[in-house]
C-alpha cells in the first residue's frame, strides 16, 4: 500500500500569490471559502517512516512544518525524508531544493536532462553530493527508490516522457519550442512491491496521446495537471498574457480538456492538483467547480491523505 500526502496543491505563486488580487486570492487571503495552498507537491511512503517527496516546491519548509509525518522522528538532527524525485525543472519544482541544504542525507532522482540543469547552476552545491546523491531516472521502467544508504524505500516508480517543455527560466526564445527536449517533462507511475494499483502524477502536461492514458491499468488512481479550467484563463481574468498551452498545461475543460480526454478511462480516484489561482474551480460555488466534479474529479487541497492499495 503506497500512503499518499499532498503537500501543496496550487501551481506557481501558489494561492493566494503574492502580487495577486483576483477572486480566489482575495477570498483566500481573507480564509473566506477559500482555503489557502502551496505549490504543488506530494509525499509518498511505502512504510509510512520513510518518506519519498515528489518535486521540491518554494513552500517546502511550510509543507514539513504542516505534515507531521516529515517532522523529526529518530534522533537530534533527522527527518523521515530519503528521497525527492523530480518531475521537471520548473523553478517551483526544484526550488524548494535549497531548502533542504542543512546536511541531511537524501538521494535526488530526476531524468538525465533535468540533472544537467541542476549540473550546471552552482547553487544547488547547497546540497553537499556526498550527502545528496544524484541518481538518473531510468524511463520506462519500474525501479525501486532508494534511500542515501541504498536501501530500498519500498517505493517503486515508472518514469515516462509526456508532452510539456522546457522550463520557463530555461527558455530560448530564438529557438522552434523555446529549446524543449522530450525529458524535460515526465509522469510518474508510483507504487510499493506489493500495492496492486499505482499512483500516477502528472502535475505538469500538455497534452494526452493514447499511449499515456494506456499506461493506466483500470483502478489505477490519477493526479492531473489541473492550472487552468480554459486555455485562454490567465488572458481573459487580466492576468497575464500566455495561453495554458503556451505553458505547457492541458486545460480542463473543451473537447481536448483534460475532463474529456480522461473520461473514457477506468480509473480509481482522479485528481486535479498544480491549480492555478485564477482557476474557478477554486471558488466553492462555481459552475466549473460543479463540473469537474460530475465528471468524477476531486480538487486536491493540501493536507489531503489518501491510499492507494
Ligand atoms: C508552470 O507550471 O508552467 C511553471 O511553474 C511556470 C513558472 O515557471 O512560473
Ligand atoms: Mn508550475
Ligand atoms: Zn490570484
């Protein structure tokens, strides 16, 4: 059984952000209906000691403090983390890296490219290499996730290319796809030895060709991409000026939404996580809300646990 804790369920900026004022931020920031998030990211364990966090994100000091599981446990200076898998290199997955520096042992998995963006800027040395081993993830097939000391976890994750890009911070505009590779992204199909079903988390996707969606064996359970309930959102709420896809992500609704695309699959739970602020399906009472969750979805929230045998 692979026990499962969101740790944040917003997308960048989280909510409410910052420099923000739409609906959901006001509203969050006033705790009125809406319940503040951080930056996405989850916890996963095998034996509910050792835990495995997926994506670093910048609010990852406040996620620990939140979730008493990842609080200290076995000695002056410990923590149950032994492992953070990446699932791209986006600055609110491997920010919450640096935090992380204070000599704990852990081991650091991501795919070939994102461990040469890491490589390559010299702040991440924060983490001591002796300390922090960082190993490449083997895609397309399912591995055992170890521990600093090359113990097994009991987590067993499957990496797999998906569509997306190459991070924002990263991006050659001179260039066709900003400089995108096909690992800049992956999902991750995550399990124990003996859970029956596995866990998929795609936090970031941009779109959802067959061969994803039959990766998943029915009962299988689902964290999708879920920054946008429209394409154009962060344009038509004044926000910003870049479509959904132009970011990377598949929007929710519309007939290559993420709601329609999903829906001819079996699946056990399917939930919508990495939710941007301007996403309606925040507001408790909006139709898009109602939506989703006729079609079956649940909105992950932080502090959400859940199994998945
Ligand atoms: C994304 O999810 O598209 C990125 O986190 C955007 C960003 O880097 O701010
Ligand atoms: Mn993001
Ligand atoms: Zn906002």
């Amino acid at each position: 059984m692979l026990r499962v804790v969101v740790l944040g369920a917003a997308a960048g900026g989280g909510l409410p952000q910052w420099n923000c004022a739409c609906t959901a931020c006001r509203a969050a920031r006033k705790a009125d209906q809406v319940v503040p998030q951080t930056q996405s990211s989850i916890a996963v364990s095998a034996d509910g000691a050792r835990w495995v966090v997926v994506n670093a994100s910048p609010d990852i000091r406040q996620q620990f403090l939140a979730t008493r599981v990842l609080h200290p446990a076995t000695g002056l200076r410990s923590s149950p983390l032994t492992t953070v898998l990446l699932t791209n290199a986006d600055v609110d997955h491997v920010a919450g890296l640096l935090s992380l520096r204070e000599n704990h042992a852990f081991t650091l998995y991501a795919t070939d490219r994102v461990l040469r963006v890491l490589d390559s800027n010299t702040i991440f040395n924060v983490l001591d290499r002796h300390r922090v081993k960082r190993l490449a993830l083997r895609l397309d097939q399912i591995q055992p996730v170890m521990d600093a000391e090359g113990g097994d976890t009991g987590v067993r994750v499957e990496p797999f290319v998906i569509p997306g890009k190459i991070a924002l911070w990263l991006e050659n505009p001179d260039v066709e796809g900003f400089g995108s590779v096909p690992e800049d992204t992956i999902g991750l199909a995550l399990g124990t030895a003996g859970s029956r079903h596995r866990l998929f988390y795609l936090p970031g996707c941009a779109a959802l060709p067959d061969a994803i969606k039959s990766r998943l064996a029915p009962g299988d359970s689902l964290l999708f991409d879920g920054t946008t309930f429209t394409d154009d959102e962060m344009i038509s709420s004044g926000v910003g000026h870049k479509s959904a896809s132009r970011m990377g992500h598949l929007p929710m609704s519309g007939a290559g939404g993420a709601v329609a695309q999903w829906s001819g699959v079996s699946l056990g739970r399917k939930l919508f996580i990495h939710i941007n602020n301007t996403n309606p399906v925040l507001l408790p009472d909006s139709p898009e809300r109602a939506f989703v969750r006729a079609a079956g979805w649940e909105i992950a929230y932080d502090g959400m646990e859940f199994c998945v045998e």
